[in-house]
C-alpha cells in the first residue's frame, strides 16, 4: 500500500505517571497538552531527523508507528499544574488575542497564551459541551476570529477583530442538542445534533437542515442508509451510547459528515454533492483532512485510515493502538502548510505524523499499478508541491492507455493518448507491424487475416513503453511492477495476439488519433516540411506545448527540432496510409489529395499491392514525383490493349491531364513525356499546350515550339496561331515563324484540294495584314516575283514597307483586279486621313487645292492606269471610274494635267460634278455650324440674362440673395455687417476682399 504518512511517538507518558491524556493543541512550534488531573504540559517540537532505513522498507514497516531516534522529538518546557481543577476537555487559541480557551467541566476558560494564567470565565458559556474557534482575514483586511460554544441547544458566538473582544455576542437556538461543532465557511457552521445536522449561519442566524441518508438525518421516506433494508440505520442504540456525529472540512468547499458508517459530501450551502459513500465497515471514531488525504481513526481495530477523497479509495492503514482523537492544525489545511501532518493521540501517549514527499507518493502508487489513484492525486495537488505536475500527469496518464489497450478498452485508450498529445510514436509502437511499419515493436506472426498478416505478441503494456522525456527518468525503472486489481482486473502478463475483430477494431480506434496528431502538426509544417517559424511564434503556450507534447518535450524550437517535427508528421501520415487501407480503403484516396508527408515507398508498395494504380497516380503527384508518376501512366496508357488492372489509365487522356497540371517549371518533364500522347491522338495531345489553363498559358514558348517542329509542322502552326491570335503573343520571332511556314506552304503547293488551299491562302494574307510584328523585308525576300499564288502576299508585304505604287502595280498589271486596287486605295486614304493633324476649324478640308498639297494614293492608282509603264496599255474605265468616286480627294491641278488633251469633256462630267458637289457640301456645313453656333450663343446669353428658369436654379442677372443677421461669409466665416459682398454663380455670398482667397 501507499506510505502517504508516518507516524512516530514524539510523547508517551511514563508508567509511573497516572495521568491520562485528554487534550491536545499544537501551533507554531508549540504542543499543549491537557491531562485528566487538570495540568497543562506545554512541549516544544522539534523537528524530525529522517532515518534513511526508514524510507524504503516494506509495507508493515512503513505503516508502523515508530519512536524518533536520535535527538528528542519534544522538550517539555513547563507544566501548569493548577491549569484547571477538572480534566481538560478541549484546547484552543486565538492567536491574534494571545489567548488560550480550555473546555473543562462544562465551562469555557480564557486563559493568557504567553503565561497560562486563568483571565476570565465565560459566564455565559456555562454547560458548554463542545466549542469550536476559526480565524479568517476580513474584508477590510483584518484579522477576524470567532468562537462557538455549544450548551445544550443553545450556540453563542464571540467574535474577536485584530484581537479585540467584540461586545456583543450572539445566541441561536437550535431545535436538539447539539454534539459537535465544525467550522465550514469563516461564517458558517456545521452542528451535528442528536439526529441530524444543520448549517449554521452566523452572520444572518439563519439555520439550514441537512438532509441525508440513514443517520445523518433526513425527510420521512429519505434513503436510509447502506444497510436500511436490514434496519440498521433506524436503531435505536439501546444499551449503547449513539454514535457521534463527525464533519470535517475537505477543502475547495466540500464538507464530509459522518455518522455511524454512512457518510455524506454536501457543498458549503449544504447540498448534496451526489457522491457515493465511505465503504467503512466500523464507525470511525474521528474524521479529519490533511491535504489532500482523508483521514478516519477507527478505535476498535486501532488503525488509522488514509483514503483518497475524490476515489474514497483506501490507499494506507496505519496501525496506532488505543488511539481515539485526532488533531489537525488549522493551517494544515492551506497550500503553504502542506505536508506538516497532523497529531493522533490515546490515553497515554502521542503521534506526530509527517507526510512523505509528493513525488514520491506518485512513483509508488505507479509502481504498484495503482494508476487511477496516481491520476486523482495529480489532479488534488497543487504545482507547487511537485517538480513537473503537468509531466507527470501526462506520463502516468499515458500508461494508464496502455493498461486500457491491455485491457482490449481500445476505444478508452486511444481517447486518453489524444487527451494528453501522446507522442504518435509511442501509440503506434503498440500495434503490429503490419499497421506500425517499423515502429512497432511486435514481431509478425505467420497466420493470415484473409488478404492480411495476423500480428501476435502485442503485450507490450509494459515492454513497449516509449516515455516522454520529461517521464523517462521515473517510469524507466518500472517495467514488471505489480498490476492495480481495481484498475487492471482480468490483464496478465502473458502474450496476447493482436489479431482479426481486435486489429481491426484497435485500428478504427488508431485512426482519429492519427488525425488529430496531424492536424496539429500541420499548424506548423509548410508542405515542404520547413516550419512555420512566424506561426510557432504566435502560437498559445498552451497550443506550444500540444504541438512539443507530439515530441515527447517540453518545448519545441523551429530550427533544431525541425527534422523530427518532420520524420514524426512522415510517420503519422504513412501509418494512418496503412490503417486506412486496412479498415477503409476508400479513404486513402482522398488523403492523397491534401498535402501529405506519407512515405513514398510504403504507399507505393501497398497501393500496387491492391492493384489502386489511380491512387499512386494522385499519391504522386501529391508528393510531386512526376516522373514516376508519367512512367505508371504511360506503361498503363501507351498500349494497344486495355490492361484490366488499371482500365482508367488507358489511353492518353489521364496523362495529358497530368501533364495539364505541372508547373512550367517542369517543362523538359512535359516535353519528355508529350510526346507519345501527340503521337496516338495529337488534337488530344494539344490540349498539354493549348488548354485554357494557367499552366498552358504560362509555359515557356520557345521550347513547345521547337518540340513541335519536331514532330510535326502543322502541330507547329496550330500552337503558334494560339499563342498570337488568342494569347496576344507580340514576339516578333513568334510571328516571322509562322509567316515563314505560311509562305512555305504557299509555295509548296503541296495540298490536298482547292479548298484546303484557299484556307491556307486566306490564312496567310490575314495574317500578314493584320500582325506588324515580322520582318516584312525578310518576307519579301522569301516572296518569289513570278508566282502568281504569291502576287497578293507580295502586294500586302509591299504595302507593310510602305511601296504604295509596287503595290498597286501588282494589283492593276498582275492580278489586273481593279476592285482589289480601289479597296488597297480607300484602306491607305482612311489611314492616313485619320493620322491627319491639321484639321480645319469646321473639321474639313478648305475647298480650295492648295499648290503644294502632296498627290494622294487615288493619284497614284490614276497615274498607273492613264500612264501605265510600257508594255500595258491605258485603262480609261478604271481610271474614269475613279476620278467619278474619288476625284474630290485628288488636287485638280495634278489630276487635270494627268488626262490627255484627246479625251473629251463628256467623260469627265462625273468628275466635275464631285468635285461641285464636295465643295458645296463644305461651304453648306459651314453655314449650319455658324447657324448653330449663333443659337448656342443667344441661349447662352438668355441664361445668362435671365436664368435658366428652374427651380431654385440660376435666375441670371435677376437673381437675388437675402442676408440676415445670422449669415457668415463662406471663406472666413465672419458675418457680414456692412462690407462688401459678391455673389458668387452658384449664389454663395462672400465678403469682396475674400472672393480672391
């Protein structure tokens, strides 16, 4: 058992003394001690010496009681002899009054602390029977006592305030006599009656029954007790005396009563707290809390019982002989008195009890397998009193989850590892290497589980511990130790397989520990696996320590433990891979998709296992290992007959869709591996390049060019035309490329019908009107002169150059195409009219053809047909044609000296008419404009003069503005008295001199 306490004899009366002891009280480094002859013996305590033999001795030997060896436990300093003239029942000090009250034949005596002498006697506690003395800080921040005296069914209170006697003194009556007195609060109290008990208020007086089971009292039809159904809580003890009734404090406002064998926890109102009770076979004779234990002295077995009080667990029986009273110190029960032990006390002699180091408190009952009480005792005990509560805590809970495996309580288990951010590595160790991989620290048995290897020797409660490093140096040395049959029952040391219904279970189990520990984990890895340095930074103490807790540490630094924080999440990962494929196969693809630090070569080796092709591609692809990735896809997909392993691989769509998704980064991988889908189906294959995709888009050109040519010439085409018509591509290399293939083709000839070469030819002269991004010089020189498919290009490449009349040569004399050579005409004179900059004020030109005015491109087409080079002729149809249609857009003079004298008037009449017609069209716009300009201007000057008639609108020269006394100028906002004012066009007043601001 536990070795919470150990008691040693620090005062035993001498076989000659007749006296008995009745009384004890201890404060500071004082005992009092009162005797049946009414004497008084004050001791001083000394502190113990340890004796080390004593510390790790057997159970019996701890439990005993033994005497102090060496120097004197006690020095007796004096005895009051005529303390009192009947024995001493009861001691107690209010230490602010430096006073000392004695309870001794029915009376309450004050006496002087320091001398001992009798001061006064409360008169009014005459018949006392029982008191009890509590002192607390005031809100005001003194020091308040109180006591109370129980006389029969009478309670009277005296209250002491910095060690003053306040006058005035309280009485409440109860409806019995009251037996025993225990404070609960600083203001409330807890009688135990005759029957029942009562909370006591004593500031409003107010008195609350306490109901409960059997002899603690209650209600009619209440339960009445652990034993009602055989009577015995309604005895009537005749021939016996009544069992007292017991409180005692427990702490964080939780009081235990106790009568007879039944107990109740109620809370300081008085409730019920709902709990079980002590499992006592005898009634205790006294009850008391020493943090954080529980405390019943049974005086007919002449033991001491220390229990848990949260489990009520018996956790250590000290044997003391006759003994019948205990004795806690007031302050034992604060933080800062912890562990300073209690007094227990017979007729001839006295134990002092000292409590044994917490930590060690700790490793015992771990030892002994006792690890739920271990837990409650962490739980009770303040961090102040153990090197690294939280540590331990954490250790002794994870190898309660091993107890919980053992046990086949997976579920319990694995809920407890995630509570506590078990490091993964030391769950997964308790799982078969099937699941675990080379964690596990079982070795594979050779029976199967359908397609699975069975696992057997999975034991390992105690063999495969991995502790933390803050629990490594105390749990090391307890492999073998004792099993808790109250925590453990049914477990045993031998092997037990981990196989079939359990593995599948326990794994299910496995699964959201595996989750959760990843998702923590991906708070700070990046999936490259750097660490999050700036969220680790910003991250909670209480988030750092869940994520260090994964490691096994107290703290975790981004730059040294970057590299385990990595191999644990590759852990993680892989072993929920295994456990997913082993339970629910269903759900590894998915987890493929999500940034993953799964191994490759595990996945890989499972996934071809199941034949689960399209997953190691997504797998892949996830881990970026594209390359691997292309190869399985092209081995499934570069074949003539459909593999019935993997028929979503087949053909060349699943990898033109992968290559759709690399990053251009990755271009020699997408070259390499493009080829053979551009092969078996190139408008499919294409779509690598040509897809409406980020990726597409962005890949670099010249190599997807130069890779095309390769293959074939027309793939060429197809990607240079995207990447200049759709993707706007201005490379002037781009576009003399594709010009180059253009006239290539032209010249070849080499097409399959009439139509095709039309295409081509309508293609070609496109784009070289529309791109000005070649070289037109280079162009031309791969433009043959006598090749009449090339006449119109030629003409297009001349015009580029700006060879207007070589142009239009070709037109009139090569391709003789008139409405060609007009059309090639009118695209000139709009261009160069729309880059004219010398207007005139109407937008026109004048009327009149100045000297110098250069001849127009129409003048140019003129000359060529009314002067044509030898050996063409003159083309008057033409030629009259266009003096008819442009003729006003040529200077006369040029173009009358242009015409022979021999062609007559008449056929020039259509020509004189545009011209008259344009000229009086511009004097016509003229005068519209000068008409329209002269309203514009009246309706200007009437808004002016009038306003523009709306309302509250612009009222012209008779608008008016009114200024009162209460009006400011708008720029200095000042009021304007008697200066000078100007109203501004949107009827804003401002003083005159302000109007220049």
């Amino acid at each position: 058992m536990l070795s919470a306490f150990t008691a040693r004899s620090i005062v035993e009366l001498k076989p000659r003394d007749k006296s008995k002891i009745e009384s004890v009280h201890a404060y500071d480094d004082r005992l009092l001690v009162g005797l049946n002859t009414g004497s008084l013996r004050i001791y001083r305590v000394n502190e113990p010496v340890d004796d080390p033999n004593h510390q790790d001795g057997s159970t019996a030997a701890e439990d005993r009681p033994v005497s102090q060896s060496g120097a004197r436990p006690v020095d007796l300093l004096r005895e009051q002899e005529k303390f009192s003239k009947y024995k001493v029942e009861q001691l107690a000090i209010v230490k602010e009054a430096k006073i000392l009250l004695s309870l001794s034949n029915s009376q309450v005596y004050v006496h002087n602390l320091q001398s001992y002498e009798l001061q006064e006697t409360l008169i009014k506690a005459k018949g006392a029977s029982t008191l009890a003395v509590t002192s607390s800080p005031g809100s005001d921040g003194s020091v308040v006592s109180r006591l109370a005296v129980a006389i029969k069914r009478r309670l009277i209170l005296w209250t002491w305030k910095d060690g003053e006697l306040s006058r005035d003194t309280s009485e409440i009556t109860l409806v019995t006599g009251i037996k025993s007195l225990t404070w609960a609060t600083d203001t409330r109290l807890i009688a135990g009656l005759n029957s029942s008990y009562v909370l006591v208020d004593v500031e409003s007086s107010g008195v609350t029954d306490i109901v409960g089971p059997g002899s603690i009292g209650g209600a009619p039809g209440q339960d009445g007790g652990r034993f009602s159904g055989a009577g015995v809580a309604s005895m009537s003890y005749l021939g016996m005396s009544a069992p007292s009734p017991l409180a005692t404090r427990l702490g964080e406002g939780k009081i235990l009563l106790a009568r007879d064998i039944n107990t109740l926890f109620i809370d300081t109102d008085g409730s019920s707290l709902g709990r079980r009770q002590i499992p006592w076979s005898v009634a205790p004779e006294a009850v008391g809390y020493s943090y954080p234990y529980l405390l019943a002295l049974q005086s007919a077995k002449g033991t001491l019982e220390v229990r848990n009080p949260e489990t009520l667990s018996l956790l250590q029986t000290i044997p003391l002989s006759s003994a019948n009273q205990l004795h806690i110190p007031q302050s034992s029960a604060s933080l800062a008195n912890a562990g300073q032990g209690f007094l227990v006390l017979s007729d001839r002699c006295i134990w002092r009890t000292k409590a044994q180091d917490y930590d060690s408190q700790i490793d015992t009952l771990v030892d002994r397998g006792r690890l739920d009480e271990a837990i409650s005792l962490l739980g009770m005990l303040d961090n102040a009193l153990l090197k690294d509560k939280a540590g331990r805590m954490r250790e002794v809970k994870m190898l309660k989850a091993q107890h919980l495996f053992d046990q086949r309580r997976y579920r319990d288990s694995i809920d407890l590892f995630t509570d506590v951010s078990a490091p993964p590595e030391r769950v997964i160790r308790l799982y078969p290497p099937f699941i675990a991989g080379n964690a596990s620290a079982l070795s594979p048995s050779p029976e199967k589980h359908g397609q699975h290897e069975a696992l057997s020797d999975a034991h390992g409660a105690s063999e495969s511990k991995h502790p933390s490093e803050e629990g490594t140096s105390f749990i090391s040395s307890r492999k073998g130790s004792a099993t808790d049959t109250t925590e453990a029952s049914g477990h045993s040391d031998k092997t037990r397989e981990l196989e079939g219904k359990d593995l599948k279970t326990a794994s299910e189990e496995l699964r959201g520990f595996l989750v959760s520990a990843r998702t923590r984990m991906k708070k700070v890895l990046d999936p490259d696996g750097r660490v999050k340095a700036d969220v680790l930074d910003a991250m909670s103490q209480s988030d750092n320590l869940e994520i260090a807790a994964l490691l096994g540490k107290k703290s975790i630094d981004a730059l040294a433990d970057q590299e385990e924080l990595l191999q644990t999440a590759k852990m993680v990962d892989s072993t929920l891979f295994r456990v997913y494929m082993f339970v629910s196969p269903s759900f590894a693809g998915p987890l493929f998709r999500i940034d993953n630090f799964c191994d490759p070569d595990v996945v890989n080796e499972k996934l071809i296992e199941a034949g689960r092709y399209n997953d190691l591609v997504d797998f892949f692809y996830g881990k970026k290992l594209h390359r691997q990735a292309l190869e399985l896809l092209k081995r499934f997909g570069d074949v003539d007959t459909i593999n019935e392993a993997a028929p979503q691989l087949a053909g060349s769509q699943r990898t033109v869709s992968y290559l759709q998704n690399l990053p251009p980064e990755q271009i020699d991988l997408i070259l390499q591996f493009a080829e053979w889908p551009l092969r078996r189906n190139p408008e499919l294959g294409m779509d690598v390049f040509m897809a409406d995709t980020e990726n597409a888009e962005t890949l670099p050109r010249l190599p997807v060019l130069e890779f095309l040519e390769k293959i074939d010439k027309k793939l060429a085409v197809k990607y240079l035309e995207h990447i200049i018509h759709e993707l706007n591509d201005t490379t002037p290399d781009f576009h003399q490329r594709l010009v180059n293939i253009y006239i290539d083709g032209l010249k070849s000839n080499d097409f399959e019908n009439d139509d095709e070469r039309a295409r081509w030819k309508e293609k070609t002269l496109d784009f070289l009107k529309t791109s000005r991004n070649y070289q037109a010089y280079r162009a031309l020189g791969q433009l043959p002169k006598d090749n009449p498919n090339l006449y119109e290009a030629r003409a297009i490449v001349l015009s580029n150059m700006g060879q207007h009349k070589q142009a239009l040569d070709i037109y009139v004399f090569q391709l003789q195409d008139a409405e060609k050579a007009e059309e090639y005409c009118n695209q000139i004179y709009l261009s160069e009219t729309s880059q004219a900059t010398t207007p005139t004020q109407s937008g026109r030109s004048p009327t009149a053809d100045p000297e110098d005015a250069p001849p127009s491109i129409y003048h140019t087409l003129l000359s060529l047909y009314v002067s044509p080079p030898p050996p063409h002729k003159p083309q008057w149809g033409p030629a009259l044609n266009i003096l008819a249609k442009h003729g006003a857009r040529m200077p006369a003079s040029s173009t009358l000296n242009l015409i022979p004298e021999s062609l007559p008037i008449k056929e020039l009449e259509s020509y004189f008419q545009g011209r008259i017609r344009s000229a009086n069209t511009v004097v016509n716009e003229g005068r519209i404009v000068a008409g329209m300009r002269s309203t514009l201007a009246f309706a200007e000057e009437a808004k002016v003069r009038l306003g523009d008639g709306l309302a509250g609108g612009n009222s012209g020269k008779n608008r008016r503005v009114i200024i009162t006394e209460e009006r400011v100028c708008g720029v200095c906002y000042k009021r304007f008295g008697g200066s000078a004012i100007k109203v501004l066009p949107d009827n804003t007043v401002v003083h005159y001199g302000c109007s220049a601001r």
